[in-house]
C-alpha cells in the first residue's frame, strides 16, 4: 500500500494488486511445484500404454485433435504454470532426441516427485534426494544396459525391425493396422537410411495425408507426391522418363519494376503488342522445348493464354507449386531450381522414370506422383483415412514408428516393454540401495518404487488390479530371474514379453530415465518462486 499525491495536491491510495497473495518460500515452495509437476503427470498416466486413452483437445480456432502422442497433448494445452512447463519442455526433449516415449518419460517424472514429497515431509533436504535419485538413475541406466539385447538385422531381414515399430503403434489409434503401418514405416526408413554410416535422415521422408479412402490404402512411395494437378484438363496424365524443368520464374511478360504506361492509340500499336506478347510466351515454351524438357514444373502460375499454348505444344505444366516441395523436387530428380529462362539448360533438368497425375474419390481431387527419380532416397508416406483427424494422428503415430526404426539404425539394442524393463530396474536399484550408508539411500529407495509406477499405469490402463499385478510380476522376475516378465495388457495368457514381442529401444528408454530425473532434480532445487508482480 502507498500514498501518493495528484497534480492538484489530493491523496490518494495505491494499492498493489494481489496484496494479499504471499510468496511462496522454502519448503512450500516445493511442494506447490511438485503439485503442479504431479497434475500435469496424471493427466498423462492413462494414456500410457496399449490400452491407454486418447485426449481430444480443442484449440482456441475450434479445431479438434485427438491423440495419444504424449508431447502432442502436452503442446496443445494451454499450461501457464512454470513448472507445468517444465514438465511439457521434458516430453518435447524426448520428442526430439528419440520420437517415442513421450508420454512414459512425463509419468516416470510425475512418480520420482511424488516420492520426492514423502521424503521431503520426512525432513531429508532436498539436496540429498536430488543426489540419491542421481546416483539411482546411475544404476538404472546401467542395468538397462545390462538387460539388453542386441539383434542383428539385414535389408533383407527386416522382421526385428517391424515388430519393434508394431509395438510403438500399438498404443495408437490406428494399432488395427500396426503390422502394415510399421513394415511401411521400416522400409521407408531403410530406402533412405545409410547403413555404412548407420544415419538416417528422416528429412527425406515426406509423411503426406489426404482425407478419404481407408487406412489400409496408406501406402509408401519412392518418390514424391505433389499435392498439384496438371495445369490444363487435356495435357496429358502420365509421362515417362520425364525431364523436369523446376522454374520459379513466370510464364509471362516482364515488367518493368519502375512506373510505367503504354499509350495504345490505333489498333495497330494493339496488334503490335498483342504479337509481342504471344511472342514472349512463345520463345518461353520453345526454350523448355529446345532445352529437351517435357514436363515443367512452376512455382508461378501462368494466365490462359500460356496455358493454351503449353498444351498445344505438347508441353505438360503444373502451376503453383509451393517452394518447400519445389526444393524437394529437384532433390529427388537431381534437378536445379532455375530462376530465369536464359538459364534453363539440359543438365539442370531433373529425372524421374514416371511422373502421373491419379484422382481420389468422386470429387475433383488429383495429385501428381513424381515416381523412380533420379536420386532414388526420397520417400513419401501417403496415408488416406476417413476423417482428418484420423489422419492427422497416423501422421504423429507413423513419426513415432520412424523415429523409432532410425534409432535402432543408430544402435540396434533393445529392452523389452509393457513395464519389464522398468520392473528390472527396480530390483536392481533396491538392491543397490543397501550398499550407501547414508541419507542417500533413501532417496534411492524412492526412485526404484518410481519405476514401478510405470508398469503400475499399465495395469491400471487395462483395466487389471495396479498393485496386485505389480506385486505378481515383480515376484515371478525375482523367482524366474527373468527380467522380460511385463504386464500383459492385451490379456494374452503370458507375462515374458519377449513372446509377446514388445520391444522397445535401449536408447529410448535409457533417455526417459535420464531425462526424468534431470528434470525432477531441476524443481527440487527451486526454493523460491518469484514472479514479476511480487517484487
Ligand atoms: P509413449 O508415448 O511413452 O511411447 P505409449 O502410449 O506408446 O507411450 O505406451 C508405451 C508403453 O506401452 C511402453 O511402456 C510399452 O512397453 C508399453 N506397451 C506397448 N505395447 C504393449 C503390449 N502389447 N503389451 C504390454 N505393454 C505394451
Ligand atoms: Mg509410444
């Protein structure tokens, strides 16, 4: 509260807005932002896994998106807490560096800051747990190591590969199809992987949607789709062995960039430029021609005029081609983008063994296939399905298929899903808890009863008793000393997920820990929350 004075010398009060709202300090200060870590955390949990829910979220335009995709959910909402913006920074991290798992890594963190709490209100200081979950994560991440499994796969043996992209997409809308999904998904990411230098740049792979048709008519295309159509209805709709001449100069007249008029005053002056002008378009037409180019793709349009006349001369165009497809064009054909006609030569064309226009459905919706080029590493992914959020989600879903075969390209280690691995981790980090004297240990403690929050969602997601099932499963690994016993969501009849062929990557789930714990120890340091208004 402050007193101040008007320019006439009378008083007044100024109070301060949110007099009354106290900064939140020390221990208070932690427990709020593990709150709000924890909300975001449950809003998560049942989404986790193969029986786990959508969310269908509403942006403020009125378009609706359902999904699964943890990082997508997370990017969607609109969260105004800096901690819960902590937790969506953790999913996008992962989104980045892995592409699965987005949703697994924000529930692993919701469960290492519910731990957090209890010791906290135990009186351990905060430090100490940050340490413990430290040196825990330490253990994890190395005895995932330990349990994992290598496989050796070939261009020509591929099925390993598969099936840990099946169990990525098993989790998703679109897991009715998952066996076709990921096989398009490997072999996408095999035609443009190299395997010398085990890269893979997903860049190459252009993932396409349009709405109608089935699922089952996703299919992968080595090549490249344009969303385009040929600029007139008679030029013809396939061509072979086409030479691309790529432009992004107009079919039409220059003009002048200064002020300009023509005065027309007799028909004749008229004539005149009406010739010149059919001549300009002309001499264009007949430099593609003489150049040997027999298909021309635009990134301007061109007025009737031209129009007619490329489809006299038998010269198939397409117009308004934007410039990031443009781009990807004369990277597939090994074409060069050419800015002005008197640089159109023979080597700067590009080459494709068949180019075709194919029309969808009913209505009037055509695109043009750009098919065996000349660079072959350029795939297309084109996904039909009934509506457009369908589409929109195999989209993100088949991202998560191709982020998982490159990773497994990069290295080829995998641990077993539905929660085992998790499980193992556990045991191995209680065990390696009694061998710290210190405080630490309870920390450490905490963080492997953290883990087991994992296959915990799962259950509870398939609807089957949380703690019983964990407890069961936990018991068999120990007894069996299998570390592939999970949950078995989809009621198989067996616990070892190796049967059940849920793979998952070393690297991605070694991230998920990592990325958890550094974010968890990141809010236990926060004693003080200040914000601009409260200083
Ligand atoms: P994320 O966004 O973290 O990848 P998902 O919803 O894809 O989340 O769920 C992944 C979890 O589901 C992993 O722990 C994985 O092991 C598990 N999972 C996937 N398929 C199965 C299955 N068939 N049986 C049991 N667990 C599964
Ligand atoms: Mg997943």
């Amino acid at each position: 509260m402050a007193l101040a004075f008007d320019e006439y010398g009378r008083p007044f009060i100024i109070l301060r807005e949110q007099e009354q709202k106290t900064r939140l300090r020390g221990l208070e200060a932690q427990k709020a932002n593990i709150a709000a870590g924890k909300a975001v955390a449950r809003i998560l949990r049942t989404s986790l896994g193969p029986k786990g829910m959508d969310k269908m979220l509403q942006s403020p335009d009125g378009d609706v998106i359902i999904t699964n995709d943890g990082a997508t959910i997370l990017e969607q909402m609109d969260v105004d807490n800096q901690i819960a913006k902590l937790m969506v920074e953790l999913s996008r991290s992962q989104d980045y560096e892995i592409g699965d798992g987005t949703t697994g890594v924000v529930v692993l963190a919701g469960a290492l800051l519910e731990q957090a709490e209890k010791l906290l209100e135990r009186g351990i200081h905060p430090i100490r747990v940050a340490e413990g979950y430290e040196m825990a994560s330490r253990i994890a991440v190395e005895h995932m190591e330990k349990i994992s499994h290598k496989f050796e796969f070939s261009v020509t043996d591929t099925e390993p590969l598969v099936r840990t992209c099946s169990t990525t997409l098993s989790s998703k809308i679109v897991s009715r199809q998952k066996r076709e999904l990921a096989a398009i998904a490997v072999n996408a990411v095999l035609a443009v992987a190299d395997l010398e230098r085990k890269d893979v740049n997903l860049d190459l792979i252009k993932v396409e949607g349009k709405v109608g048709g089935k699922l089952e008519d996703t299919e992968l295309i080595h090549g490249i789709i344009v969303d385009k159509d040929m600029s007139h209805p008679q030029m013809p709709k396939q061509i072979k062995d086409a030479k691309i001449a790529i432009l992004t100069c107009p079919f039409e007249p220059p003009k002048p960039k200064t002020k300009h008029k023509v005065d027309i005053d007799t028909v004749e002056k008229f004539q005149t430029l009406r010739h010149q002008e059919q001549k300009y378009f002309d001499d264009m037409v007949q430099k593609c021609k003489d150049v040997g180019a027999t298909l021309v793709i635009c990134q301007w349009g061109f007025d009737d005029e031209a129009n007619h006349l490329l489809m006299h001369r038998n010269l198939p165009a397409v117009r308004w081609v934007g410039g990031v497809e443009l781009e990807l064009i004369a990277i597939a054909t090994g074409g060069r983008i050419v800015p002005r006609f008197q640089e159109l030569t023979p080597e700067k064309l590009g080459k494709a063994g068949l180019v075709r226009e194919k029309s969808f459905g009913t209505t009037k919706e055509r695109m043009l296939y750009i098919e065996r080029c000349a660079n072959s590493k350029a795939v297309t992914i084109f996904i039909r399905g009934g509506n457009k959020m369908m589409v929109e989600e195999t989209k993100r879903s088949v991202h998560d298929a191709l982020c998982v075969a490159r990773n497994l390209i990069r290295n080829n280690s995998i641990v077993y899903g539905g929660g085992s691995a998790e499980i193992a981790c556990s045991i191995a980090v209680e065990a390696a808890a009694d061998r710290y004297p210190g405080v630490e240990q309870y920390a450490i403690r905490a963080f492997a009863e953290a883990l087991d929050y994992v296959p915990m969602a799962l259950a509870e997601n398939s609807g089957l008793q949380p703690i019983d099932t964990l407890t069961a499963v936990k018991a068999q690994q120990i007894k069996e000393k299998n570390p592939h016993c999970g949950i078995d969501c989809n009621d198989v009849g067996t616990t070892d997920m190796r049967e059940q062929n849920v793979f998952e990557t070393l690297i991605g789930k070694q991230q998920q820990i990592l990325l958890a714990t550094q974010v968890v120890k990141m809010i236990l340091k926060i004693d003080d929350v200040i914000t601009p208004s409260e200083f």
